[in-house]
C-alpha cells in the first residue's frame, strides 16, 4: 500500500482544507478523462481512497496507526487473546488448586471422628425423608378411597410433592457422596 500522504503531496499533520485542495488539484491530473495512460483509471481510484481516508477522522486515525506508526488492530487484537489465554490459564490454575485444597480437606475430615457420625446422619435423613414422602402419599390415597374420590383432585398436590420428595431426597444422597 502506498503512502496515501505523500499520494496527496500533504503533511501528515495536513487539516481538512489542505487534503481537499490538494485532491482537487491532483484530480484535475489524474482523472481518467484527463489521463490517458493505461492505469489511468487505478490510479485514481488510489487518490480517491487516500482522499476518503485522510478526510474522515476515524478513518485517518485507523490508517495512522495501522500504516503509518506499524501498530495495527490485529496486533492489538493479538494481545487482547493473549491477555484472555492467561486469564483462562489462571482460573484453571486456580480452579486446580481449589479441587486440591478439596481433597485434601476430605482426607482429614476421614480421619476424624465426624466421618462415621457423619455417615449416619446421611443415611437416617435418607430414611427418614423416604418415609415422609411415603406416608404422605399413602395417607393422600387412603383419604381418597375412603372419605370421595374427588378429594383427589385437592390432594393431587401433596401426592406430587411426596414424589418430588422421594426423588429429591435420592438426588440429594447422591451429590452428598461426593464429599464421603
């Protein structure tokens, strides 16, 4: 890419009235109309792009940066991955150290003496949320086959909550084996 400054014979630190004298003068000689030689018609087409370039601010500012100093957006961009590849490696980093703090957290908490008094208050609140949601089903069904079966539809609601209950209280085991 040529030098879109010295393309128009300006400055770099040119203003907006001396980019557009200096294209109206340029363009009276190399317009194609003017210009007959072969590569009449890219040239100008190069005048007019450093023209539409250096007039507008965001434009001159980006090709300034980009063309004239030799730092770029991609570079710029290139930093802003590395910066998002380091920050991804510290939070592995430290999601790794915190597993490991974990674990050995749960080897002491073996080790003492809460670990089997643990276990069993696991397992009775096992038990004991199984038998509630079970005897909240079976007094809904014996309310609704001896009193009228249309109490069923008002007691529907804790018969799915008993459910729920029995589900909820396995899922509930099972993620606290995780820390046994």
């Amino acid at each position: 890419m040529s030098d879109y400054y010295s393309l128009l014979e300006v400055s770099s630190t040119a203003t907006e009235a001396e980019i557009r004298a200096a294209y109206r003068r340029k363009a009276k000689v190399m317009h194609p109309d003017v210009n007959k030689s072969n590569d009449a018609h890219s040239r100008f087409v190069l005048l007019t792009t450093a023209y539409e370039t250096l007039i507008n601010p965001q434009k001159r500012e980006k090709y300034n940066l980009k063309y004239r100093y030799g730092t770029s957006s991609s570079n710029s961009n290139n930093a802003y991955q590395q910066w998002v590849e380091a920050q991804k490696a510290k939070a592995r980093y430290e999601a790794q150290m915190r597993h490991y703090e974990f674990l050995r957290n749960r080897e002491k908490f073996k080790q003492s003496k809460l670990y089997f008094l643990a276990i069993w208050v696991t397992h009775i609140a096992r038990l004991v949320a199984y038998a509630f949601g079970v005897a909240v089903i079976l007094i809904c069904l014996v309310l609704v086959f001896h009193l009228h079966f249309m109490l069923l539809f008002f007691l529907l609601p804790f018969i799915c909550g008993g459910i729920y209950l029995i589900k909820w209280t396995n899922d509930w085991f099972q993620e606290t084996r995780r820390y046994f």
